[in-house]
C-alpha cells in the first residue's frame, strides 16, 4: 500500500478486524429480469427499455426462468440451502436512476441461505490451512439504472441517467462476518469469483459492473467479544482496491480510538490515487426502505425437482478439481493451481493431459514456458499460439528424448514469433532431433576424463554423485543440445571402464 502506516505492528497486533463482504454478481441472462429488454452492455444509452423496467403505470413484471436457474446454480455451488418458496419484496428508496422509486428485491424470505466458502487461510495459497467463511444469504434482484457523471458534453454541470441496466438480474451474497484481515476478504473475494465464473451464471467483470463489492468493516480488542462500530466501503472497483481500502480503514479505526474518539457508523468510499477513504453519508440518515412482497409477483416456489435439474447442471467445482487433478496427474498443488485458474484452462489442461505420456511434464511446460511467455506478450491463455495439444506434443517429445529442453524452448520462441502452434513449427523446421550420435559424445567425455584425473579418481573410489559434475560438463560443452539420457550412459560406461 502506498500510504505509510500510522499504526505500529503492536498497535495492530492488539486488534482484531472484523469483516463482512456483500458482493452483486450481474446474471448472464439474454433479457432482463422482469421484462424481455435486452441486457446487452455497451448499447446507446436508454435504448433497452420497456414499460416494465422503466416503472410506468399499469405494467406488471414477469419473473425470466433464466435468471432463477442462474442464482439457484450459483447458490448451490456456494453450499447454500435452496429456500423452496422465497418471496419478492419492493425496496422504497428514491433515486434519480430509479425511475420506480423502489427496486424489486427479497427481504426476509430470501431464495438461498447457509452457504459457505473455504479459503486459505494462510498466504502461501498452496497446501494451506481452509478456514470456512460462511455465507449468510444470496438472492435475486434487480439493478438499478446509471447516472452518468462524465463523458457527454455539459456534464460539468448536468448528471445524465442511462436505464439500460434498469432491471438487469443480480444475485447478491452476503457473508458472515467472518475475516478477521484485509487478506482474507480478498482471498474470499477471490474463490466466491472463480466459484461463480466456473458455474457460467455470470462474467464477474469488475469493469462492466457485473461483480461489485461492499465491505463492511470494524474493529475490536482481541478477546472482546462485542463488535465494534462497523463502516461501510462501497463501490471499489477491484479487488486489490478493496484489500487496499481495508487496510486502510483498519488503521484508521484503530488510530481513532486509541485516539480516544469515536467510530462513526457511516458509508465511505475508496480514493485509490490517494489510497485512502473518505465518508459519503452516515447511517444515522439511512433510509428506511418499507420493505414490503411485491403485490405484483407471486412468491417463488423452486421445488425439489427443478432443483434436482439445476443440479444437475452444475459443474465440478474448482477446489474438488484441483484435489482430483493432483491425485490424477501427480502434479503438485502450484500446478494445480496454475491450471485451474479458469475452467476453459483446466478443460484444455486435461482435454490435452490425458493422452500425455506423462501429464507432469504438460503441467511443469504450461507453467515454465507458456504462462512466461504469454505474460511477456499481454496474451490470455485462449490466444497462446501454442494449444494444449501442442503443448502435449511438445512434452511427449521430450519425453522421449526425441528433442532436449533447450530445443524446445527455441522451437517454443518461434512459435511466438510466427503465431502458429508447436506441431505447425516442428514440421517446417525439419522435425529436428537431438543428437543420438554416440561418437562425438565419447569423443567429448574421453576428452572431460583425461582433463580431470582427480573427479574420476573420486567417482572410482565410490563417490557416485561425480557423474553429475561430467554429465554437466558434456551439457556444457554442447550448449544443451545433448541428449541427457545419452550423456549418462556413455559417461557411466566411460568412468565404470
Ligand atoms: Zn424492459
């Protein structure tokens, strides 16, 4: 964080945080939630709008089916207990970008609750202790419109108001408040999107809006039981922010009381240029919001055989994969990891792995040459030149002895260079092979032996690890063209003789 600390590590060691994170995902759905708008992002302002989402006299709602299979799927693959009947309630609020005057949500009959989330509890991200973060609730409602500060041209002096994403679908997860450090809440921040990205519902793009974040944080004495006050951050952009803006409220709240003061119950927002937080309206003017059911929707009822049929849809889930995929392939938990990052990565890892002649090396070849690579030129991995497939072909090859590691890597290089995949490259450089040639090798390792009369002494008096010391000359000697495999055997003839 660029800001310095105010707080010493004793100062921050005497409390605890306590945070609770409620996160808005957008529902991939073609068409809104209570009308047949298009949901489309990016279009001209107001253009995707109807009597329904725009909240004239007379129009009614109708629920989009698509929209509850999102959210039941989602709360499923957050462990949640699916609420058979869940009710639809209005939200009263006046809002410039709520033409209603009330935004259609659920209350206190929600359609998910009981979920939970493991995180790592530790930073290292690999074999480390879970933790369970429970989640309290998910539900469904609807967005509101967008008020448009810049990018027209009186905006100086006028705010515009696109309706647009009036009535697009939301699921909304609200955690226990169960981290206890900004690090967590990002850890968590980090599962529950890639929990929801592999389920499909949504695009978790923080860009777009489709996932957004309010943190509620407070602070207590370590061993206190009672919570502290709590704020509110909301509308952080990125994860990274949020972890920022975190930490920084922590020491905010401690420096304030140690301070002697008072935490205001208040909502802030986040300056990520200045790294700090600023209060926006205080809880004591929160609205009232007359939560009433909706007279217009009937309540939801999602029985146990839709249920069964949404189930049924939902994938394997990241956390499950990584386990099977390292008892699978032998690959350790940072492969893993690296593999599972998305779910159209670990298809393509395993699509391509399970015809390898050793999975491992696929593994240890996306994460040492292709993810550097890719990372170097600003490439996703769905526009590596390189596939899986080739990737696999590449590893069998080495695998094999047919190529050595460095010709891969070269061959890799100009795989980059021309943006075609590996087998594409390896045909029109001639299928080359490494040398399986003996006699220069013996040659070299007549000439290694002679020059070191005292290693080879060693080696024959029973000091076995010396070989590796010749076999890195030979390497050496032959820039890494050298079939290792063949090294070993013509060295160990050699020095045995
Ligand atoms: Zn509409």
């Amino acid at each position: 964080m660029a800001t310095t600390s105010v707080v010493s590590e004793n100062l921050l060691a005497k409390y605890e945080p306590v945070i609770g994170l409620e996160v808005h995902v957008q529902l991939l759905t073609a068409s809104k939630i209570f009308c047949s708008c298009s949901t489309r992002f990016g279009d001209p302002p107001n253009t995707n709008v109807c009597p329904v989402c725009l909240g004239l006299p007379g129009a009614l709602p109708v629920l989009n089916r698509k929209a509850v299979e999102f959210a039941v799927l989602a709360a499923m693959a957050l462990q949640c207990r699916i609420n058979e009947v869940s009710i639809f309630a209005r939200k009263n609020y006046f809002y410039p970008d709520l033409p209603k005057g009330y935004q259609i949500s659920q209350y206190d009959k929600p359609l998910a609750e009981f979920g939970f989330i493991d995180i790592d509890a530790n930073e290292s991200k690999t074999n480390g202790d879970r933790k369970k973060i429970g989640i309290t609730r998910l539900h469904l409602e609807e967005d509101a419109g967008k008020s448009l500060h810049e990018g027209f041209a009186d905006a100086a002096d006028k705010t515009a108001i696109d309706l647009n994403r009036t009535g697009v679908p939301l699921a909304e997860i609200v955690s226990e408040p169960d981290m206890r450090s900004a690090e967590e809440a990002y850890e968590y921040l980090t599962r529950l999107k890639e929990i929801i990205l592999y389920t499909g519902v949504s695009d978790c793009n923080m860009e777009e809006g489709s996932l957004r974040c309010d943190a509620n944080i407070s602070v207590r004495p370590r061993g206190q039981k009672e919570l502290g006050t709590k704020t509110e951050v909301k509308n952080v952009n990125s994860f990274r922010f949020i972890r920022q803006a975190l930490e920084y409220e922590i020491e905010r709240h401690i420096g304030i009381i140690e301070g002697g003061g008072r935490i205001t119950q208040e909502t802030r927002l986040y300056n990520a240029h200045e790294g700090k937080t600023y209060g926006m309206r205080s809880k004591e003017q929160a609205h009232d919001y007359r939560y009433f059911p909706e007279p217009d929707l009937l309540p939801l009822v999602v029985d146990e055989k839709w249920q069964a049929a949404i189930r049924a849809s939902l994938p394997e889930l990241p956390e499950a994969r990584r386990q099977r995929m390292m008892k699978e392939y032998g690959i350790t938990a940072g492969d893993a990891h690296t593999l599972t990052l998305t779910r159209a990565m670990a298809d393509q890892f395993e699509g391509a792995a399970g015809s390898a002649k050793n999975p491992k090396r696929v593994a240890n070849l996306v994460q040492s040459e292709l993810l550097g690579r890719l990372k170097a030129q600003g490439l996703e991995l769905g526009q590596s030149p390189i596939s899986m497939a080739g990737v696999t072909a590449s590893a069998d090859l080495v695998e094999s002895g047919a190529i050595s590691g460095k010709m891969l890597k070269d061959l890799y290089d100009l795989c980059f260079e021309r943006n075609q995949d590996f087998p594409a490259v390896y045909e029109a450089e001639g299928r080359p092979e490494q040398s399986r040639d003996t006699s220069a090798l013996e040659k070299l390792a007549d000439e290694l032996i002679a020059a070191n009369p005292k290693q080879v002494e060693q080696y024959r008096a029973g000091k076995k690890t010396m070989l590796g010391f010749f076999v890195g000359q030979v390497m050496k000697a032959s820039k890494g063209q050298a079939n290792p495999q063949l090294v070993n055997e013509v060295l160990t003839k050699k020095l045995e003789g």
